[in-house]
C-alpha cells in the first residue's frame, strides 16, 4: 500500500468550506443584491440595512451555524473515507497483478512483506496515538511501499536483462577488435573503434544493470529484516527509553527508505541502446 497522506479533515479546509457555502446562502446574497440595487437607485439608508443584514447573515452562518458545519464536516470525512477506500481497491488490484508476475524467489518476498505488515499493523495499534508512533506507523508503510515497488521493478528488468544475449555481445567485441587490429584503412579502423566502444558500453551497462538488480534484491531482504525488527520492538514492553527506540527505528526505516529510493531510481533512469542488442 502506498504511504497514507495526511489526512486532510483539518479546521482550515472545514472553515474555507463553510466559507465559501455562506455565499450561496439566499440570506446573505439576497441583502447583498438588494443593498447593490438599493445604493443605485440613491437610497443609501435601505442599502447599508441590507448590507448589515447580509453581514448578520454571515456571521451567523459561518460563526453560530453547527448544522451546516456539522454536514461539511460529514462531507469531508466522507470523502477522505472513499478516497482511502479508492486506493486501498486500487493498491490491491496492483498487488494481485504483481504477484502473478512474480517468480517463486519473488512471490516469497512479496507475501514475507504483506504478512510483516499485516502483523506490524495489528501491533501498532496498542501502541496509541503518540506522534512517534505515527512517524513510526508512516515509514513502515514506506518500507513496504518501495519494497514493492522494488519487486515490480525486479520483474521489469530482469526481463529486460534476459533479452541481452551477453555472451554473443563479448563475441562480438571480440570479432571487432580483431577485425580493428587486422584493418589497414583509416575510415574502417574508425568505424571499428566506434562499434567497439558501443559495445562495451553497451556490456558496461549490462553490468551495472545485474549489478543494480542485485542491490534491489538486497534492499528488499533488509526492508523485510527491518519489520521484524519493528514488530518485536513494538511488542516489548512499554519502558523508559521505549520512545527512545521507537524514535531510533523510525530514524533507520527513514533511511533505509531513503535507499530503495535511490537503487529504485537508478533502474527508472537505465538507459539501454536498443541498436546494440543482441
């Protein structure tokens, strides 16, 4: 599941809200319609009654209004609660297509990760509302969502790996700087050191790619050995320096998530040259 995002039933989205309903509000655009006609036809007593009217209005509705407060505050929540359930419906679509895709190395990650957190979440909840708890609450959740993430992307380019044939490409290279070495024409030697840097280029990157791929795996074991951590802290007892350590884990979940991130990265921006597959 992807990181939750803060939930957004705040007092200053309830106030703009309520705010900006007072102004579709008979009681108040009426006075204001009429205070704008009355100020034209030169009647400015009527005109500033019926200002003060609309202002009374106002204040009434925005200030003293718990109905209509109360509805927006309902409509938000309800909102907030089918946007969740949204993405909770679309995290779960995306996770089931995963797994299918996965091999059996992978599918064993990917179902050690939901049980950690299914296991992390029940823990977390006796834990109370402590702000701690929360940040802690929050980066698990990262963990989990770049683990995944970094699942998908091992699916991606390993199959994008398996289509390199590297042994015919270090063939090649082989070939090229033979035929470099045996040429005696100035334009074709060129255009032998050309292919012969693409290639090994091109088997450079190959290289790092399997080496990135490898450095994804790794992440993804650690990202699992980091919620069993989580969950036996969160299930020791409540102590002295137990915020301490909650405070602690979070700090190292951050920065394991900081690194998912940038081995993740890495394979978004991979460049392979598809001239020069094998």
């Amino acid at each position: 599941m992807p990181p939750q995002q803060d939930n957004d039933l705040s007092y200053q989205k309830l106030t703009w809200n309520l705010f900006k309903e007072c102004f579709f509000q008979p009681l108040f655009y009426g006075p204001v319609a009429a205070g704008i006609f009355l100020a034209f036809i030169d009647k400015p007593v009527l005109s500033l009654g019926a200002f003060l009217a609309s202002a009374i209005s106002l204040s009434y509705y925005f200030l003293l209004g718990k109905a209509p407060r109360k509805r927006i505050q309902q409509q938000i929540e309800d909102q907030i609660q089918h946007s969740d359930e949204e993405r909770i419906r679309l995290d779960q679509e995306n996770r089931d297509e995963l797994h299918q895709k996965l091999d059996e190395r992978g599918r064993s990650h990917f179902e050690n990760l939901i049980k950690l957190e299914q296991i992390l979440d029940e823990k977390i909840m006796n834990l109370g509302n402590q702000l701690v708890v929360n940040q802690l609450v929050k980066m698990s959740k990262e963990v989990t969502f770049e683990s995944i993430k970094s699942l998908k992307n091992r699916v991606t380019y390993r199959s994008l790996l398996e289509q390199f044939d590297v042994q015919k490409l270090h063939q090649n290279l082989n070939e090229t700087k033979k035929k470099y070495e045996d040429e005696k024409d100035t334009n074709l030697k060129r255009e032998f050191r050309e292919t012969i840097q693409a290639l090994t280029n091109e088997l450079n990157q190959l290289k790092k790619l399997e080496t990135t791929i490898e450095q994804l795996e790794q992440d993804i074991i650690t990202a699992q050995s980091s919620l069993r951590s989580t969950i036996l802290l969160v299930s020791q007892p409540q102590s002295d320096d137990h915020t301490s350590r909650l405070e602690q884990q979070v700090a190292k979940l951050r920065d394991e998530v900081e690194v998912a991130k940038k081995v993740n990265q890495e394979l978004v921006d991979f460049g392979i040259d598809p001239q020069v597959k094998a």
